[in-house]
C-alpha cells in the first residue's frame, strides 16, 4: 500500500502537514477539503499539495489558480 501526505501552505511560507502516511483515498478527500475550505477561498491558505512515500508531488493546488498539477490535459486523460 502506497502512503500519502497531504501539506497545506500559509502566506507567511510557514506549512503544516495535515495527514501523513495516510491511504490515497483520505489524502484525496483531505485535499479536497483544504482547497474547497475559507480560508482557500479567502487566501490564507496559498497552496495545497498531496506527496508520495518518496516525497513526489501528486496533487498541487494553488491560490488564484486552481489544480495546477497534474496539468488538465492530464486530468481528462
């Protein structure tokens, strides 16, 4: 089983990780929360990403500018 992590960043470039070691499916609905939540809509949540066990990005959400990674084409593949 594959462990993910989900990290969200602050304005300041402070970050906390909210979920670690956790199944795709909970990073997933994690991410989710974090980039549908107030303070993404407000921006003092700046970026939200979800890493792997070998700490590559899987998921990169942004303020202002939505899921940026994977790329959309990617996504309607």
């Amino acid at each position: 089983m594959s462990e993910f992590s989900v990290c969200q960043f602050f304005p300041n470039g402070q970050y906390e990780y909210v979920k670690r070691h956790v199944s795709a499916e909970e990073a997933v609905a994690c991410f989710t929360q974090l980039i549908t939540s107030v303070g993404a809509k407000i921006g003092t949540t700046r970026r939200v990403i979800i890493t792997d066990g070998g700490d590559c990005c899987n998921m990169e959400w942004k303020f202002g500018e939505g899921i940026v990674y994977p790329p959309q084409e990617a996504r309607r593949a």
